[in-house]
C-alpha cells in the first residue's frame, strides 16, 4: 500500500496564536512549533490558551521530534505544557535553545528534555524526515524555515519570515538556499500569512535605529523604552543609542531581563562595559543621563510599565517630561489595554512616542511582495496558507493564484482538517481531534465551556445565595431563607428587594412542601426557576441563583 504524507494544524489557523503543525508519514511523527495564544476578552480567569494535542498523546509512541522555528511564545510556550504528556527531543537553533531552556527550567523539565542545537544549513534525519534549517529574517535571532524532505517531496514550512537586506545582525534571508530548493521542485509550501493584507515590503529594522538616534540625540530627559522582550535586535539598538549619548540603561520586567541574559550569554547581545545598572540605583544618575527598558508593550496588567504607569511599581515612578518610548504595535486585541496605558502616561504628564506618530516599530512578518518571493522562489505545486486569522489565509490563497499556482492546489483549512499527500496527488482527509485548552493558574483543561459560561454570568449579573435549614422529619423551615447578594445589588440600598425576596423564597419552599416535592433536586430548581423569573419582571436582570439547603 503506497504511503500517504499527512499534514495538519493544531493551532495556528483561523487564529493569531498557539501555532502547531504535524507532519506524518510512515507512521511517523513530527511536530513543527508548539505555541500558546493570549485569552479573548471573554475567557474570564483564563492565562493561556495552548492547543488540544489529544490526537498527540494518543500517538505518542510514533513522535519522532519537535522541531522549533524561532522563540516566540505563540511557538514555544505550550512547550513546558506539552512535555508532560509527550517525550520527544526538541531541535532549535542556539539562541531559540537558550529561550527554551529557561522556560523549561521554571517548569522543573530541563532535566527531562533532550534538546539538541541545530544551524541553518544543518540537515537532520528524523527517521523517514530529513529536515533541512534555512535562515530567515525576523524579529527575533536565529528564526529559521524548514525544508521537510520526505519520500513524496519536499515542503517548506516558512515560519514566520520577513526579507531584511540590512539585518542588525547576522545575514539577509537566505533566498539562494530557498530557490536552489525551488529548482529542484517544492512539493509543497506552508507560508505565514500574518501581514498578507499591507502591500510592498516590510521595513528593515535598521530603520527602528534610526529613530532611536533622532529621539535620544539632544534629549534632556529620562527615557523609558518598551518592547517585546524577545526582540533581541531591537534591544541591541536600544543600548547601543544609549551608550551613544552617555545614558545608564536599567532593565525592569522579569521576561525581559531572562531573554538579555540568555541572549548576551549566547553571543547576541554586545553591552559595552558599566553602561547597565541596576534598577534599584538607576535614581542615583541623572535623569537626562538614564535610560530604562522594560517589559509592557501590549499593556498586559503585570508588565514594567503598566505598574510604572498606574504607579504601582515599587522602583519607578513618572514624572512629567519622561519620554516614553512604546517599540512596539497592538498585537490584536490588545488596542485597549496600550490605549490605557498611554493615557495614564499623558495623565502623568509623560511625553509619549508611540508607532502612529513616529517610525519606532517595524513588523517581523512578510509583506504581499516577500510572500510574492517566497511564493517565485520555491515554486511549490501545492499551497497551504498557514499562521492567520481566515481572512489572511484567503487573502494568501489569492495571491498564490495571482503568482499562477493553480486554485485547485492550493487548501485553506481548519484546525484539524489533514491534508494527504500520494503519489497521484493531494486531498483533504479526515479530521484529527483539535481545539483550545484553557490554562488557568496550575490547571490546565479543567475550565471548560460550561465554567467560561457560568464566570460569564457572574461578571454580568451576579450572584443570589438563598440558604435554607429544613428538619429531616417534617421537612419544615427551621432557619431562613436567608439572602445574600454579590455583584447584583447593594444590600443596604435594596433592604426593600431583599425583604421581598425572602418571603418569595419562604412562598416558594411552602409551595414544595404542599405539593410533597420534597427531594433537594426539585426544591432548588424550584427555587431557581422561580426567584429567577421573580427578579427578571423586578429588575430585567438574570443573577446566577445559588440555592444551599442544609438538614437537620
């Protein structure tokens, strides 16, 4: 029976977030990125949102490797997740390694994992794989795509990728490698599609550089700079125009000084010598001579500088005239938690530079012309639009036919949804098992629909507890029903309400008693039903109704 290559995602379609791929062929298993995603606003509790891997767990046994193409969470957070129900060794590149190993290390499984450092132009033979690393360009070190060479052809799977000619480190994307590759036939390629909607091309992060230079040269304040933490280039110029004009740089956000420590450990950070200080003697220098870079570019409410803002940090407080410098764009959905932040800033009477008024953020995906290249490059016969919300993958989709590959070839799919390959050619297969899973604190899948649901109502209408005591023997009241209202009413101002809602629930209990539905079940439903439309013609509002009965 001839073999079929199987390809599907886990995360990372119809979504911005937790990107996961698997490749199968043979019996055989790997599996290419392992990200987490940020809650929607109605995810009540929730931390993160990691894939569902139960197609994994099930098949664990056939797990050849995972393969990493750069350190971004939405890539490898899962991972510490992930690693609890599935051994298999890891393979990055040096500084995606380093990321890794300290993430892991919080989660006590260093020790259990093996890792293994691969460069761009290594090949590695995972069984019936060979995998190939191509350097690419992005807003992180060491991101690299993937030639996945297999009996039935070769796909690249891009990661996320953008074309810079003149990289703060390192060199430009390696096209040569992606058009040799094209040459020799691409089976099929798995592009990002993240910024498909923007036309041209991706500005080089140098240009970032530059505007560091105009907003620290002559500047007589202090100045505070936020921005992904995992952008290690970004950092660089950052310190590097720092030490330019004489500043002492100070680091604040626990994220951000792992990813400097991992990175100048590494080789990828070069601080010159005195110039970072501690956060606690940043005071001691003056103000015009002090720079801090510290976490807080999405507004998240634990980060650096959401606390220096609402002034909750114990370290740095604003005054007015700091320049604030936000390196960074909303990541989707986070407009109004920056939004606020800034506010508060120019409440405080910061100076804020933000990237609708100055050029201090540049994208680390492709733009339409380098998919456009990506697409020239390595010619693939097939296309599976990957990493992006629907509309990016068929906006991805009508480029490629606009670039002549044939409609029919190209699958914009679902989580879950596989894709065969075969000697004759590709279809969609069935469906694997996909989904979220929801972490909250140390619980991982425990909160579901139905606990969403309920944290849902309380936010919106609150809760009414009605407690009760009856006698086992005559199923009389013999205390209650008390009262007690959270988050729907304030008790002393609607003493009123709370007097009539008692006897409503004494109606209630009597009319279970008269009509001998005595069991706990048909009294509490009872209660519920009825307080429930009782307060709906009061107030038009629904409150969760918790009924306690206790027996005595």
């Amino acid at each position: 029976m001839a073999q079929k290559l199987k390809v599907f995602s886990l995360g990372g379609l119809n979504e911005i977030g937790k990107n996961m791929y698997v490749y199968e062929y043979a019996g055989e298993i790997i599996i290419v990125d392992c990200g987490v995603a940020f809650p929607d606003d109605d995810m009540l509790g929730i931390d993160l949102v990691i894939p569902d891997i139960s197609y994994l767990k099930k098949h664990k046994n056939r797990i050849r490797a995972i393969l990493i193409t750069h350190g971004h969470e939405d890539h490898i957070g899962a991972l510490p997740y992930v690693l609890k129900e599935i051994n298999a060794p890891i393979y990055a590149t040096k500084l995606t390694v380093g990321v890794i190993k300290k993430k892991l290390e919080e989660h006590n499984l260093l020790s259990k994992t093996k890792i293994k450092i691969a460069s761009p132009g290594d090949r590695i033979k995972i069984g019936s794989f060979e995998i190939e690393m191509i350097h690419v360009n992005h807003s992180i070190a060491d991101a690299v795509a993937l030639a996945i060479k297999t009996p039935l052809g070769t796909v690249i799977h891009t990661g996320d990728y953008k074309l810079d000619l003149t990289p703060i480190q390192g060199e430009m994307m390696d096209i040569t490698r992606l058009g040799e590759l094209g040459k020799k036939g691409v089976l099929a390629l798995l592009g990002e599609s993240t910024n498909i909607e923007r036309p041209g091309y991706t500005l080089s992060e140098s240009t970032v550089g530059d505007t560091f230079e105009s907003l620290f040269k002559d500047c007589k304040q202090r100045i505070i700079v936020t921005t992904f933490a995992s952008n290690v280039h970004r950092v660089q110029q950052i310190i590097h125009t720092a030490a330019k004009y004489g500043r002492k740089v100070a680091i604040s956000g626990r994220s951000m000084e792992n990813i400097i420590e991992v990175a100048k450990n590494l080789g990828y950070l070069d601080i010159p010598n005195d110039i970072l200080v501690d956060l606690n003697t940043i005071n001691r220098h003056p103000k015009n001579k002090t720079c801090i870079i510290t976490t807080g570019s999405q507004g998240e409410a634990m980060s650096g500088l959401y606390r220096i803002a609402f002034s909750a940090h114990k370290k740095v407080e604003i005054m007015p005239n700091d320049r604030v410098i936000i390196s960074a764009s909303p990541i989707p959905g986070n407009e109004k938690a920056i939004s606020n932040v800034i506010n508060e800033l120019y409440r405080k009477g910061a100076e804020v530079i933000y990237d609708k008024y100055a050029e201090v953020h540049v994208s680390g995906h492709a733009c339409q012309e380098e998919i456009k290249l990506m697409l020239a490059l390595t010619k693939p016969k097939y296309v599976i639009p990957i990493h992006g919300e629907h509309r990016h993958l068929k906006a991805h989709e009508a480029l490629a036919v606009k670039m002549g590959v044939n409609p029919k070839n190209i699958f914009v799919c679902d989580i879950g949804r596989v894709v065969e390959f075969t000697e004759k050619g590709a279809k969609l297969g069935a469906t694997v098992p996909s989904g979220k899973v929801l972490v909250d604190g140390t619980g991982v899948g425990d909160v579901g629909s139905v606990v969403l649901r309920d944290r849902k109502h309380l936010a919106e209408d609150g809760i009414i507890t009605v407690v009760v005591t009856l006698s086992s023997e005559t199923g009389k009241i013999l205390a209650g029903p008390d009262i007690i209202s959270r988050g729907f009413v304030y008790v002393k101002e609607a003493e009123d309400m709370m007097d009539d809602l008692k006897a409503f629930a004494t109606e209630t209990l009597l009319a279970c008693m008269r009509s001998k539905h005595t069991d706990w079940a048909s009294i509490k439903n009872n209660l519920k039903n009825r307080m429930s439309d009782y307060l709906y013609q009061k107030t038009k509002r629904t409150p969760m109704i918790l009924p306690i009965i206790m027996e005595v």
